[in-house]
C-alpha cells in the first residue's frame, strides 16, 4: 500500500512510498483512509526523524474491516480516529477505542481536523473546571487548536479571548472571539484580563507575559512552542498572586489516562449540529505532502491543513 515516509532527499523531506500493508490486531479496525490532517508536533518530529519513518495521527474514512474482537464499528461505517504515528497512508489499523463513527453530514475533511486539534482544545480547557463565567486567553488562536478552543470555550459559558501575532490572522479568529489582541506578548491582552484560564502555545516571551495576567487561582495550560522554546519568567509576582499553576499539556499523555474514542464522538456531533466550526485553510493531494508539511512549519497555515488519498 501507499503510505508518507520521511525522506530526506524529496521535498518538504517527505514522500509517497510503497509500505507493507497494514496488520491490524484483535481490537483495531482497519480503515480506508480517505483525508488526514496535519499537526506541527508530527510536522516537527518529522524534521528530525530517520529516513523511512511514517509520520500522522489524524485519520478519517471507512472501515474496511472490523476489529476481530467484536468491538467498535462494523465495515463500512464512516469513522474518525488517532493512532500514535503512520496515519498518512492508504490503509491504518486503528484501535476501536479510539475510533467514533461521524454523524450524517460531517465530511472526511472536516473530521480529519478533529483528532490531535480538537481533542487537545476540549482537554486542554477542561483542566480548570467548569468555565462558565471564566475569563479564557487563547494565544496561537488563529492555529487549528486555538479555534476550536475559541469555540469550545464559548459554548462552555466563557468570555473568550484571542491573541494572534500578525494582523491579518486578526479577521480569521474575530468571529469565534470576544476580544482580539494582535501583539508579540500576551500584555496586548491585559484590558481583558485577568484570566481563569490561557491555552498557550507560542512559547518564550508570549509564555511568560501570560503568566502575568493570570486571575486569583488560575491556570496556565501549555501545550506548545510554536515561536520559541525557552522563556524567562519574573517568579515573585507568579507565586504572590496566589493559588496559580501551569499545566504541561501533552494531548498523548492524556489519551493513555482515557482513550479518545468518546470525545471524537462528541466533537463529531457539534461539527454535525452546527455548533462548531471547521476552519480549512486549503485541502491539498497526498501527492503534495512535502508541500503542506513546509506550509505548516513556516506558519503559513490558519486553521488546518488537511490531505486526501
């Protein structure tokens, strides 16, 4: 079968390649991939992995054949899933428990979004609790996480923040937000502040700044460095304010505590009902895989970037 390997050699250091087909064990399904989307961490991974390596976590299409074990959907269903890597190929075995079948409607694009992006969103906002009434920072916003965060949060009953780094991502988030920021530093978004709750994933001064605008008891998820890895943070006033806290959010740690099976169908059903938008920045041939990985890393991307076979 067909599947992305790395290669150094090729454009964007990835290309389509023969593989051996896949081999499903007893509770995995096999699934024909029909869109896949890409995530900077894998994008990143990719980077800096061994030639032949096959990168991907977001699939979406039909199941081919059903887990041997009588669990998760029977052949034919439509079906958004995660696995841990190889998703970007013809055919992926994945486990039913983490697998849900898409309401009628939904799209193999739009649900290839979901996975990775939506999961670390609906996770990520979890981690303070009830956030009705809450004031939510989400700096990245105009990336794929950062608006189904926006989203989510809105839904959940929060006054909803947007940071974004250049003004023309500005339009792209104004809809889903309360308040947009564009700045260098989370400081351009203290009128809105103090927050319960910041989703960040810019990394280095936007990390640090952030901190600083934290409310009584809030929290800080971060889940990313998309700018810079290191930052340099004034201590005092952080312990000083009082019951606050970061969290280090990585969507994979989190899928080993509790598999992702039933929030997929949860973020499959409000696409379904109207509820929660997919923003596409493009759609692009699995032919062009180098083309949408480099698009990706360079920032050039809002929203998702999805790929079909």
């Amino acid at each position: 079968m067909k599947a992305v390997v790395v290669d150094r050699s090729a454009a964007g250091g990835l290309k389509v390649a023969e593989v051996p087909a896949a081999q499903p064990r007893a509770s995995e399904a096999l699934v024909r991939v029909a869109a896949i989307s890409l995530n900077l961490g894998e994008v990143r991974r990719a980077r800096n992995a061994a030639d032949g390596w096959r990168p991907g976590w977001d699939v979406a299409g039909t199941v081919e054949a059903a887990a041997s074990d009588g669990s998760g959907p029977p052949a034919g269903a439509h079906v958004v899933g995660t696995v841990g890597e190889g998703a970007w190929a013809e055919q992926v075995a994945v486990p039913t428990n983490a697998l849900a079948v898409l309401p009628a409607g939904v799209t193999f694009e739009q649900a290839a979004t979901l996975p990775i992006a939506g999961l670390t969103a609906l996770r990520a906002l979890g981690k303070r609790g009830s956030l009705l009434g809450r004031r939510v920072l989400v700096t990245g916003a105009s990336g794929g996480v950062g608006i189904f965060a926006m989203q989510l949060a809105r839904l959940a009953g929060a006054r909803v923040a947007a940071l974004v780094h250049r003004p023309e991502k500005r339009d792209a988030v104004v809809q889903y937000a309360d308040d947009v920021f564009v700045g260098d530093t989370a400081a351009a978004a203290r009128d809105a502040g103090p927050f319960d709750l910041i989703l960040e994933s810019v990394g280095g001064t936007v990390f640090a700044s952030a901190l600083a605008l934290l409310a009584q008891d809030g929290m800080l998820v971060t889940f990313g460095t998309s700018a810079e890895r290191t930052s340099t943070i004034e201590v005092a006033p952080f312990y000083a304010t009082g019951g606050l806290s970061i969290y280090g959010f990585i969507i994979f740690h989190e899928l080993e505590r509790e598999p992702p099976g039933p929030d997929l169908a949860r973020l499959a059903e409000l696409v379904g009902a109207g509820k929660l938008e997919v923003r596409i920045d493009d759609v692009l041939p699995v032919e062009r895989i180098g083309d949408a990985a480099e698009r990706l890393w360079n920032r050039g991307v809002t929203g998702k970037l999805v790929v079909t076979f």
